[in-house]
C-alpha cells in the first residue's frame, strides 16, 4: 500500500505485509503521514466509518468514492447537487457524478459514483472541479498498472522467507 503524489507521482510513504491483513488496515498505519494540507483521493475499499474519522482526525481533507451500498442521508441539499451528511459522526458533503470511460477497443464502462468529501463549502470547491479532480486518482493506479507489467520484466520476487522478501521489496 502506498500513499503518493498524483501531480508527481512522487512516493510519501509505503508499507506491505502479509495478504491477511486488509488493505484498510495498511491505509490506517499511513494516516501518520497525511497532513493539514493534503488532500487524500482514495477509491470506494476506503470508505470504512473509522478510516475517515482517522484522516479526518490527522487534519486532512479528503475526497473518496463511496461503495455502492453506502447511501447517506441527505441533511441539506446545495446549489450545485452535492448535499450534506453525517456518517459516522462525521459531517460530510456527498457528490453524485456520473463517471464513464472508454477503453482502448471503444467499449463504455462506469456509471452513478458517490464521492464523500470533507470540503463541505460548494462555493470554494464546487462539485464538478472535485469530480474532474477525482479523476487524478486513476493517474497513479495507470502508473501502477504499468509499474506491474514492467517493473519485474516477467519475473516474480524470488525470496521464500520474509526478511528476503522485505529487502527485495525495499
């Protein structure tokens, strides 16, 4: 798990282990490192009640697509479609966007995405400026992509033992 940069791509902090532990439970032990000034973009596995209330907590901002059974309560609704909620404690502005991309052979996927974010104003972070922002995040998970298709030119981590593992890793 890794927390980085997308206009960078630069990497502020990284941690693995074993599968048995979940990817919320490694994005939990990053939360250290995000500060008043970040903004965290993070897809819908991380929209766990006491994952936000943590970032929330360290003084980040964040914005983060919501899983598909989540559906929040609407408190107030703002001008431009996004409204306010509380889950968890957590008061919280919800934005609904219809997201769609092309893949390379011309097929259409997406559809209706829940972002949560902790920028509640409208006025200074209107909802198509975050959706167009959520975007960015997709930036690193290409990067990813690619990292895993070239990094290793075909070759799997060769260590059998953890101390092994973690400095071919590193």
């Amino acid at each position: 798990m890794t927390l980085c940069e997308t206009g960078t791509r630069g990497l502020i902090a990284a941690i693995f282990g074993p599968a048995s532990k979940g990817e919320t439970d490694y994005a939990r032990d990053l939360v250290g490192h995000l500060t008043s000034d970040t903004l965290l973009l993070a897809d819908r596995a991380f929209d766990s009640n006491e994952l936000l209330a943590d970032i929330a907590a360290q003084g980040a901002q964040f914005l983060i697509r919501a899983t598909g059974v989540r559906r929040p309560q609407v408190l107030a609704l703002l001008p431009d479609g996004s409204y306010l909620t509380r889950i968890g404690g957590l008061p919280l502005r919800v934005i609904e966007a219809e997201v769609h991309s092309r893949t390379a052979d011309g097929a259409d996927f997406g559809g209706t995405y829940r972002l949560l974010t902790t920028l509640s104003d409208h006025r200074t972070d209107p909802a198509d400026h975050l959706v167009r922002l959520y975007h960015e995040r997709w930036e690193i998970e290409i990067t990813y992509l690619a990292l895993r298709h070239t990094l290793l030119k075909g070759r799997v981590l060769r260590s059998k033992d953890p101390m092994g593992l973690n400095q071919e890793m590193w």
